[in-house]
C-alpha cells in the first residue's frame, strides 16, 4: 500500500470509530456491538503500529496519553467563567425573574430549563477543528490545564470537523460544560476498591475531580467519567459559512450539531410557571438519573437580552441556579445497635450525631444486617455520608475513610437477643441473625403491629403502642390474644377511652372474617408477603391443608420455589406456632376460603401496568393481584416499557414518570373502564 492510500484507509478509519463513538457515547445509540466496536479499534492500532509516522494527535487510539505530566500548567481563562447565584424556593426564584424583568421592561422572555449538574465545570478550547486545551473552571479567571485527562473521556470530542449537512464549527471556540461520574460507574468503581482492599471514594463529584487531577492520564482513563456541555463560551473568526446562533437555545442545538453532548432534558419554555414545572418535576424525577444534579439553573433565552442584563460580580443576571433542597449531609456514628423485628430477625442501626437533611432531623439510619455493615464497612466513630430521599428511611452511603483517627471500633453482631436474652445466630447462607423463640417479647410487639396492619388483618386502632402495653401487662403471649381481649383489657391502657376500647373490640371482632390470604400474610411467617399468601391460600383454600403440606406439595405451586416451602413447613412443624393457630380457629378466626373461579380471558396479556397513590376500592396488591389475575404484568417503577400507569390520590413521582415518558395514566374508573371494553371485545368475540 502506499502512503498516500494508507493515510487515506487511516482517515476513513478514523471517521468511521468517530462516528461510533458519538453514536455510543454522546447519543446512547450505538449501531454496532462493542465487539464490532473494538475490532475497529484493533484494526486502527494494528495499521497504526506498521505506519508509526501517520499516527496523529487526533487520532481515537491517542485518547490516553502515555506520558504522565509532572504537573499542571495553569491556563488564563481568556473570557472568565462565572459562576451562578442561587434561589431556594419558588419566592427566590420568582424574585429573581421579576428583577430580570424590570431591567429588560419587559416580561414576554423565553427561559431556557436545565438541569444543574453535580460535577465539576470545565472548558474546551478547539481551534481549526481540534481540542486543543481542556482546563478547570479554577476561580473562574485561570484554572488548571488538565487536557491529557479531558482527552480520555469518550464523550470528549477530540475532532469537530466540518458536517456532511455543512454546519461548520468557528475557526477558535471554547464550550463549557460538567464533567461527571456516573452514579452507576461510580458504584461498580468503589466495588472494585473493595474487592481489592483499597479505600472507596466518598461520593461520585469528589471523585470526578480527584480524577481530572490525576497526574497519570492512565488512571483517569480507568475512571469512566462523562461531561455534559452546556454552553459556547466564546467563538471567533475567520467568518464561518455558519453563523453562531443568536440565542441560547439554538447554540446548545448547534453544539449537538457539532457533536458535543448536551442534555436531552434541556427545555425552552415561555411562561415562568413552565419553568418552576420543570423544577418540581425533577425534584422528584432526579434520582432515576445516572449523575448527580442537585437543581435546575434557568437562563434567559436570547443572548441580546443576557448582554443587557450583564452580570453582579461573578454571577450573571440572564441566569439563575435553582437548587434542590440538599439529600446528603455528613454526621458521625455515635453507636450501632440492634432492635428485634417481627420473624425474630436482629436489625442492627446506627445512632447518628442529629443532622438535618432537606429540612428533616435524621437521628438514624438502618444498617440491615451484619454482612452489609462488614461490605460498606461502617464502624462507631466513623464520619459517614447519610441520604434521605423522600419517604425512604434514612440509608448511610458511604464511610469517609479519610476521616478516621483510629479510634473508630468495629460493631460485632450479639449472639444473644438483646429483648429476651435467648440465643441469636445466623442460619445457613441468610445474612440475617435470628433470634428463635418465639415468645420474644420484641418479636411479639412487631409481630402485632403486622398482625394489625392494613395489608393483613387490618384492624384499626392497634398499634405497637397498644400492643406493648398489653404485652407487659401479661394480655398478649402471642397474637390468638388479640382475639380474647375484653372492654376492662383496653381502657385500662394509657390514653384508651370506652369509645376508642369499643371500636378496637369491634375492628377485632369484623377480622375474625378476614380472608385465609390475609390471615397468612398477618402470621408473618418468613418470605410470605400478601402475593405469596394469596397463591398458597388460593392453591390450599384450607389452613389444616396447608399445615400438613410436605415441601414438595408448595414447590408444586408455579411461582413458589425451594425457599418458600421451606419456610412454610418449618413454620408448622413448630408446636408454638400450630397452638397459634389452633387458639386463633378456636376464637373464631375465619381459616378457610372458597376457591376462586376460573380467571376467564386473559384480557390483559401482553401489557404492563404500574399502581401508584391511594386508591379508593382497592388496596395495592388488591388491584395488582387482579392485573395479574387477567394476564397482565406489574411492575415498581415506570419505564418505557409500561403501558399503563394506574393513579389513585397523592401519587408522586411515578406519575411524573409516566408523564415524562408519555405513559397513559387511568384513574381507577378508567381502568375498570379499560378492563370491561377488552372483555367487552373478547364476548363478542367468543359469541357467535
Ligand atoms: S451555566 C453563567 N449550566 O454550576 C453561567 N452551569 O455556579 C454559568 N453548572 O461550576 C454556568 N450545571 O459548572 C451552567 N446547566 C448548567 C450547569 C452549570 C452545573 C455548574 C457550573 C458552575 C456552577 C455555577
């Protein structure tokens, strides 16, 4: 081959492991496999390694330099990088727009939404088509030349050439954007380091930026990090065949055009009430991102308007960051202790110096079990990162290792119960340490609150207060006694009236009829929640069938395996439990069922349901249960995959999902609605 050909299959080569490159890392549509992908590349280095004299700075295979910089040159920013001023609420954010408006005399403004990113900012400049410098924001006038790192992310364009549709990049420019660390690659990353002993990073942004500062380009390649860019910094001659928009909007659209990756989430929106839409809904959407975003910055759209509005300082006017109330705070365990859980099981949690988090006091965070303290490490004494995200009960995300002084102690799991002093061991491959007798006074206490619970027997007005105090006045050895509690029983408990002790009798009373499904699910019996029950109970229809079942008889049952079975006979083959449920039938506890008709048509096969909020004439599983029963599927969250999102009261951010992703949403009337038209077609079928 000659030169001249060889640089010619280098070039078209090159293109063509650009081009892919985009498709996978900047528009998440790769067209080819990776192992396609990697044969390209291989066959580049291989034409590479014969022709050492052709292999260009720009070329895919220099992503990674091989020289390690001693250190890093700092770099003047030649147009200053400014920063944002922040609004906490909709009356700042408003405030802020309001003074926008009196500058301009004006308030028919378009806004451009995006989603402030937790990374770190970076600038790239590219002169005649190649990325010349990348450096750090810094303070803003000069920041550190860290190029050699830039180049190693994938989504980093190394070559911005001319485009086949003729949109030219200006011959010098710089974009600005975040540098990021995936949340996922981010947790795969701290895997690694504990499998290999070394310490884990504390949280995806410090790590982005201890990775940029990476003196060996080598190790920053090793981290995958990624980078959004959302502006043009500042563009200059000779005249370009393609001007550089005049607004905001449709420079991030250009700079998609020259390939660079923007934030398919960004919005232009004309009305301010669509702006602080966009903020409510990704308050509650964020965490189904892949990166970290901690708010969403608002920008005037037209870039005659930011001139005029100019900037306070190092914050511009034209633009407002409107942040998220904060999720993760730092605090230190105090302690680790152990609380009994209903099946007896010794849920370890942590005792945190009191930290507020998005306006919430968090005093605690639970620790599940020993083998996730020994994975994450959590040790007394330790300074840790706490989240606290909606509802869910406060987690500990990380130790921050850096912050230890030595004398932090290791917890050791107890082999006693800490309530009844009985022995307290782990069984077989379970993670959990179980203490066995059943007459634990901790146990009982969480095994009424179950027993009450809505999803169970649904008795209103116990609780595990009530149930407490009944258990220490010597009232309840076990739950049957629920059913033999007498007028004087309550009203003697603190705060229980005749009329609240009446009540109570009577919601115990109408359980007695509770189907057999909810009165297994009430006897808390391991790995069976309401849907197992439901399948066992429909199968059994009898309790004293289910109580002499072999395990072979349960695992003949579709959807229950090995575990279950298991479970469910060692659970009978107790005499404690066996007198349980004798004592309960002997009450008058209902401990059968009819069987249920034949399911009829599968009206619902082939679609995909997720249930949300408060509903009226179902309880959750209820509705879930008759989806299933007509052949369609559930599942917890809502993806493009969901056919239908079924709403009731209060439902939160699936339904923002689901409006993001364009899911219809039925109110319960509109899927029973949907349910008798699909019968409807399938009768008029069947008839002739
Ligand atoms: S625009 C003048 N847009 O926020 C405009 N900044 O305080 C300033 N940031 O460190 C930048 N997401 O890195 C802009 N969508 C976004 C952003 C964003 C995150 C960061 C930026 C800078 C800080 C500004």
């Amino acid at each position: 081959m000659t030169d001249q050909s060889t640089a010619e299959s280098l070039k078209k080569l090159r293109r063509e492991i650009d081009r892919h490159n985009h498709l996978y890392h900047v528009l998440d549509q790769p067209e080819i496999s990776d192992a396609q992908f990697d044969a390209l590349m291989n066959e580049l280095l291989a034409l590479e390694a014969d022709h050492p004299d052709l292999v260009t700075p720009d070329s895919p295979s220099q992503r990674v330099g091989a020289q390690p910089a001693s250190g890093f040159q700092e770099v003047r920013h030649p147009v200053p990088l400014l920063g944002l001023g922040n609004a906490f609420d909709e009356d700042e954010f408003m405030a802020w727009l309001r003074r926008a408006a009196d500058m301009l005399e004006r308030d028919d403004f378009d806004l451009v939404c995006e989603l402030k990113f937790d990374g770190l900012a970076v600038a790239l400049t590219y002169e005649d088509g190649i990325l010349v410098r990348g450096a750090t924001r810094g303070n803003g006038t000069s920041g550190e030349d860290v190029t050699l790192n830039l180049r190693t992310i994938r989504s980093v364009p190394l070559r911005v050439p001319v485009k086949e549709n003729g949109i030219r990049p200006p011959a010098r420019f710089e974009v600005r954007g975040e540098a990021l660390f995936p949340k996922s690659a981010f947790e795969r990353f701290n895997e690694q380091r504990r499998e290999q002993g070394l310490p884990t990073y504390a949280n995806p942004r410090n790590t982005a930026a201890g990775s940029l500062r990476q003196l060996d380009p080598r190790l920053t390649a090793e981290r995958p990090l990624d980078i959004f860019v959302y502006s043009l910094g500042w563009a200059e001659g000779p005249a370009p065949e393609t001007p550089v928009p005049d607004t905001h909007w449709e420079r991030l659209s250009f700079l998609a055009d020259l390939g660079f990756k923007t934030n398919p989430h960004n919005r232009l929106v004309s009305a301010p009430e669509e702006a602080t839409d966009f903020h409510k809904q990704w308050l509650e959407a964020k965490e189904d991102l892949d990166y970290g975003c901690d708010g969403s910055v608002i920008k005037i759209n037209r870039l005659d308007f930011q001139q005029h509005l100019g900037h306070v300082g190092r914050e511009p006017r034209w633009a407002v960051a409107f942040k998220f109330p904060a999720t993760q705070e730092t605090t230190q365990v105090e302690d680790i202790r152990v609380n009994v859980g209903r099946t007896g099981s010794l849920n370890p949690y942590a005792i945190l110096e009191p930290v507020n988090i998005a306006g919430a006091t968090v005093k605690q965070a639970t620790l599940h079990n020993e083998d996730y303290i020994r994975s994450k490490d959590i040790r007394i004494g330790d300074w840790v990162v706490v989240e606290r995200a909606g509802e869910v009960i406060p987690q500990i995300v990380t130790v921050i290792e850096s912050r230890r002084t030595g004398e932090e102690r290791v917890f050791e799991m107890p082999d006693t119960c800490p309530s009844c002093g009985g022995p307290a061991a782990r069984k077989g491959e379970e993670a959990v340490t179980l203490c066995d007798n059943p007459a634990c006074p901790a146990q009982l206490v969480r095994l009424v609150e179950h027993f009450v619970s809505r999803g169970a027997m649904d008795i209103e007005g116990m609780g595990a207060k009530q149930g407490q105090a009944l258990i220490e006045r010597g009232l309840l050895s076990d739950v049957s006694d629920l059913y033999a509690l007498k007028m004087e029983d309550l009203v003697a408990i603190d705060r229980m009236g005749e009329k609240s002790s009446a009540n109570l009798l009577a919601a115990i009373e109408k359980s007695k009829e509770q189907s057999l499904s909810r009165l297994l699910t009430a006897l808390g019996i391991p790995h069976v929640g309401s849907e197992v029950a439901e399948v066992i109970a429909g199968r059994f229809l009898k309790l004293d069938a289910l109580m002499d079942a072999a395990a072979e008889d349960l695992e003949a049952i579709d959807s229950i395996g090995p575990k279950i079975a298991e479970a469910v006979v060692e659970y009978f083959a107790n005499d404690a439990n066996r007198e349980v449920v004798r004592k309960l039938r002997e009450r008058g506890v209902n401990t059968e069922q009819e069987a249920e008709e034949d399911a009829g048509p599968q009206v619902l096969e082939g679609l995909r349901f997720v249930v949300t909020g408060r509903l009226a004439s179902f309880s959750r599983s209820e509705i879930q249960n008759r989806i299933k029963a007509l052949g369609g599927a559930v599942s917890g969250s809502v993806s493009k995959n969901t056919n239908y999102l079924v709403a009731g009261a209060d439902a939160g951010s699936k339904l923002a999902d689901a409006q993001r992703l364009e899911v219809t949403v039925l109110d319960e009337d509109e899927f029973q609605a949907l349910i008798e038209s699909k019968q409807g077609l399938v009768n008029e079928v069947r008839s002739p």
